[in-house]
C-alpha cells in the first residue's frame, strides 16, 4: 500500500528528522545479515577515546559517558586509544590519563569489552630515554582486568572476537599494524569453535579494511604500515567462508563503511573526533549505536555534543 504524503504527515516527519539531527543523530544505515534468532542485541561501540586531562577533556569523558548509558545498551566495546601517547611516556605520566580514562569507564553501566590500541601501550618507547616497560601491555590489562589483550566471548548467539592488533618495532613507525602469529593460530581454533553460521562480530583498534588513505590522499595512496592491518589477508582467509557480520574498527577517527565478501567493515569515529580539535573529515566527537538482529544490522553514528576546547596552537 502506498502511503499516502499528507501536508500534515510530512511536517510530523520533517519535525522528527529534524528532532533526530538536533540530537546528533546524522545517519543511520541499515543492512540485511544473517543475525541470530535468539534475539536482539544492542551495542555501543566506541573507540579512540584518547584520555587525558587537558582542555576540560574529563567533563567531555562525562558528557560521553552520560549519552552512552542513555541508550540503554546490551553491551558496549571499546576500540581502543582509551588514553594518550601512553607509548612513549612512562608510567607515571601515563597514570592520570589512565585515571581520566576509567572515570569514564566506571561511570558507563554495562559491560565493556576494551581492545588495545597503540597508545594503551604504556612505556614501549619512553621518550625522555628511560628504559621501556617490560611488558606494554601490562597497565592496559591492570586498569582494564583483562587477562589477555586478545579474547573471545559470546552474547545472544552472537560470537565477539578481540584481537590486539599492535606490533611495536624499533623502526621509523615505532609500531605496526600486525595480528601476530600467536593470535592468527588462537583465531582459526577460537573459529573452528563455533559453527560456520554463528553470527559473528570481530573487534580491531587497527582497521583490516579502509579505503581512507585512497579517499583523502588520491586513488593510488597507499596506506602507511602503522595505519593497517598490513597482513588483513591472514584474518580474511580465515573468516572468508564465516558468517562475519562485523569488523569494528579504530585508530583513524573517522566513520567509514565498507562491505567486501558478505562482511560489512565499519571505523568508528572517536569520542576525541580530531584529537579534541573538533570534528575530522567531517566526522564529530561520538560514538556508534548498532543493533543485531535476526536478519538485519542498524548502524547510527551519535554526535555527543562536544564542542572542542583545545587551544589552537596546541
Ligand atoms: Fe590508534
């Protein structure tokens, strides 16, 4: 049946949408999938928070916090760049930003599944010449109390995997974009563990798939090997024949959206946007919505309503 456009049904439309934008609510995408049938699930994904407590930052952290609870999420992942250049400061510097950070955290009331990002590292290459941290990686799981920085876990029939996606190395890019051996083994045994058709979600702080260095630089730019996953192609063969609904990705701040082979990549923004200096590529501070169901996926990116304080000078 054809609805029929009345002058009166239109401004009832036109006001909601316009409800929907005042709300930070631009987009929301929907796509089929195979999801479960044992119910929905809702998610916030958030990433690249870069704590710290400049700029009035932790009253951002609040407001972010605040909008993230009010929708009433099932569960919530994070992607990521919880603080700042934790990688080339010592602990003790590193230790307030922790603390801004998991104000947050602690103030969010469903769970959280974290993934590391490069500047959860803490100490891999301290700057003023100290020696580095002989485990990185240590602060991140202390403050977080996970045991491991990759893991899998399972919600409504929905399988969710956490990768680490960090390699430090000593050269000019300090890291790259790697998922080690260790994790690629664990990965095809964690797969093999649930049926080729459980609906499945993978989680990343380096992206596996972006088209943003072709998008922003030109057609031919390659994208830097710290930026990347640069052997995406491991994980891809493992997850070809796999019903991968998801990769949510970090680390590059803006959102994107990319389907390739049934399997929708999607970076998500940051609650920092251009690293507090406002929005990125058009891109604003925020966080992403998304709902499973048995047969399709909602994707909305929420505007939070910071307004940057960042000096521009800094
Ligand atoms: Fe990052």
């Amino acid at each position: 049946m054809t609805r029929l456009i009345t002058r009166r049904n239109f401004i009832c439309q036109s006001a909601a949408w316009l409800a929907m934008l005042a709300g930070g609510r631009t987009d929301r995408i929907a796509w089929s999938a195979r999801g479960s049938d044992k119910g929905a699930v809702r998610i916030i994904f958030y990433t690249d928070v870069h704590a710290r407590q400049e700029w009035d930052t932790p009253a951002a952290l609040d407001k972010a916090a605040t909008a993230i609870n009010a929708e009433n999420a099932d569960l919530v992942i994070a992607g990521g760049d919880l603080i700042t250049d934790g990688f080339q400061s010592t602990g003790a510097l590193a230790a307030p930003r922790w603390d801004a950070y998991m104000m947050m955290h602690r103030r969010i009331r469903a769970d959280i599944y974290p993934a590391i990002g490069n500047h959860d590292l803490v100490a891999a290459n301290p700057a003023d010449g100290s020696l580095p941290a002989k485990d990185p990686r240590a602060v991140f799981l202390a403050r977080t109390g996970l045991e491991k920085t990759h893991y899998s876990f399972d919600a409504v029939g929905y399988h969710f995997v956490v990768l680490d996606s960090i390699q430090i190395t000593g050269d000019q890019y300090k890291y790259h974009g790697n998922i080690n051996r260790e994790q690629i083994e664990w990965l095809k045994r964690d797969m093999a563990n649930v049926s080729m058709n459980t609906p499945t979600v993978i989680i990343t702080h380096i992206p596996l798939l972006t088209a943003f260095y072709s998008a922003s630089q030109g057609a031919t730019s390659p994208a830097p090997i710290n930026r990347v996953v640069a052997n995406n192609i491991d994980v891809l063969n493992i997850i070809k024949d796999r019903n991968v609904i998801l990769v949510l990705q970090g680390h590059l701040h803006v959102k994107e959206m990319i389907r390739w082979q049934g399997t929708t990549f999607i970076v998500g923004g940051a609650i920092c946007g251009k690293w507090w200096r406002g929005s990125w590529f058009g891109t604003p501070e925020g966080f992403n919505s998304i709902t499973l169901t048995g047969d399709h996926v909602e994707w909305e990116y929420i505007d939070y309503g910071w307004q940057a304080r960042r000096p521009k000078h800094k």
